[in-house]
C-alpha cells in the first residue's frame, strides 16, 4: 500500500473527514455505530482505487474526496449486514457491531448508510457515476443472496463461484475504478479498462481471504477463523478440495459442512484436507492470475507513478496477511 500512500495520503486523511461528516444524523446510534465500524481498521483499498484512479486520468476537481467516502459508506453498509447475515462476532479484530448493539441496529444502520450514499451519489452532479455505483448496490444485493443460495452447496463449481465473488465483493472495486476513471472523463475504452483492473483485484481480494479463512490466525485475520466453512460456505479451497478428495474424505467434509456448530477439531480436520491437496496453493494461484491480467488492463495508460502505485496496490492483495 505504501506507494498508494505517497500519492493519495492525505486525500485518504480527507475522506475519513468526510466519512464522519456524511454520517451526521439527529439519531446518535447512526453515528455511534457508523463511527465505530470506521475506527475499527480497514486498508481503504475502495476509496484509495477510485482516487488513484481519478489521478491516473488526470482529475483536478474536488469531487474525488466526497465519492470515495460514498464508496466506503457502501462498503461499511454491507460489512453490517454481512456480520448479521453470517452471525459474526469479530471484524477486524475486535467485536463486530452485531454483538455490541444487536442485530436490528445494525441492519438498520446499514440501510440509513445505504440511504444516505444515493443522496450523495446526487450530490456528485454525475448521472453516470450515480448509474455505475447504484447498479454497484444491486449487483452486490444479487450477490448476497446467491450466496445464500450457495450455502451448503458440495456440487458448486468454481466458475458459479467466481459469479457470487464478482457479484459480492469484486463490482465495488470495479465501480470504485471507473468512477474515477468517470471524473477524469477519460474514453469509454479507458474506462473500461479501469473497470476491468478493479473487477479482477476484487476477485483475487476475495480469493486470498477465502484461503486466510483456512491459514491465519484469529489476530491477522481480524475475524474468526473457520468461520466460512461453520457458516457452510463453500469457498474456492474447498472446492479444489472436494475435487480431489475420495469419497469418503468427501463424506466427512460434508458432515461438517452440515453441522450448526463446528468444533476445532472438525476445523482441522478439514483444513488438514484443504491443505493435503493444495486447495490454498491452487486458490492462491488463482488469484495471482487475476492480479497478472491486472497488469494488461492497464496497458493503455503511459508509465508513471499512479499506474505503478495501482499495480502495487493490486500485488499488496496476493500478499497481505489480513
């Protein structure tokens, strides 16, 4: 993230500003809440690709500041649901807002988040933008509930896989880029491009933290390990696994897979699986292909530091450890 950092710094400093200023409300749980989530952590990888693509084409205007808090306020809104949805109770490290104010404060909370990005959405004066980032929010709603659908799915291949990942996490990281790629006003081709660089980080992004699920700790992970496979998600580890496996190693996965409560040795002893046929080099491979093509969609704009500083920040996903 460093190099991302030398460029985009105190813009950075500038939308956590404006994240605690859009979240004024007369409602002082929206607030408690909001900022909560806020302070918690988070690398900002959202808001920092729409504003080092803004630079990439060259905007000078203020509007890159107040749409990358938007994109941010999206992201938080779908980390409250998400957190109730799969009955978290730790992000990044620390109590996830569930466990601390309930259930129905954070789906509520979430929705005004929701609310309030489309009023500034409008603000942003681009219909545009307002057309690629609330097709983001639907796109992201579909997602969540293809995963739902997924749940507990042994037969789920890998390309249906790649479908919930683009739909859940990788359209935010795509819709960030062209934003930005929008304010600069640069080609519809340009755009693209930058669209397509975000959707393939967004897919190797959820990729690593798919085989984190399985590798890290509970403090680099800032979450619960094991905690996709107890909610019965199939992640792409896993489906290499079930792949490869005999149908008795099969079997047992899927008694797990089933179960209300994991315990830790039915933990390990599918992660034991996971890793005897290399379900987490295989998805880390997978990911490292996402972040090669990365480079390619990037090749219609001249060297130089931003274009570098986005390609670093795209090697930062295959490497980071949280």
């Amino acid at each position: 993230m460093q190099a991302a950092l030398n460029i985009i710094g105190d813009d950075l400093k500038l939308v956590e500003q404006q994240f605690r200023k859009d979240l004024e409300s007369d409602v002082p749980l929206i607030r408690k809440v909001g900022e909560y989530v806020l302070s918690s952590g988070g690398k900002r990888v959202r808001p920092a690709l729409l504003l080092l693509a803004a630079r990439l084409c060259d905007y000078q205007g203020d509007k890159a500041v107040p749409l990358a808090s938007v994109v941010e306020f999206i992201h938080t809104a779908t980390l409250l649901h998400d957190d109730v949805v799969d009955s978290a109770t730790l992000r990044r490290g620390i109590a996830s807002a569930n466990t601390l104010w309930g259930n129905e404060a954070s789906v509520l909370v979430g929705d005004f988040l929701f609310s309030k990005s489309f009023s500034l959405m409008v603000c942003a004066g681009s219909l545009d933008i307002l057309r690629v980032l609330s097709n983001a929010t639907t796109i992201i709603a579909e997602g969540e509930v293809m995963q739902l659908l997924c749940t507990g799915e042994m037969d789920l291949t890998e390309a249906d896989y790649i479908g919930v990942v683009q739909a859940k996490t990788a359209i935010l990281m795509s819709a960030a880029c062209e934003a930005g790629a929008i304010l600069g006003q640069v080609s519809l081709e340009k755009q693209k491009m930058l669209a397509d660089f975000g959707m393939d980080l967004g897919i190797a992004f959820q990729l690593m933290d798919d085989t984190l699920d399985y590798v890290a700790t509970e403090e680099e992970f800032g979450k619960s390990i094991g905690h996709d496979l107890e909610e019965g998600k199939i992640t792409l580890p896993l489906i290499h696994t079930l792949l490869h496996c005999n149908e008795e190693e099969r079997e047992a996965i899927a008694v797990v897979v089933e179960k209300d409560e994991m315990s830790l040795e039915d933990f390990r002893n599918v992660s034991g699986l996971v890793k005897r046929y290399g379900g987490i080099e295989y998805t880390v491979k997978i990911a490292r292909g996402y972040i090669e093509t990365c480079a390619s969609h990037l090749s219609g704009f001249g060297p130089n530091p931003v274009r570098e500083a986005l390609l670093d920040l795209a090697d930062y996903v295959v490497t980071r450890s949280k």
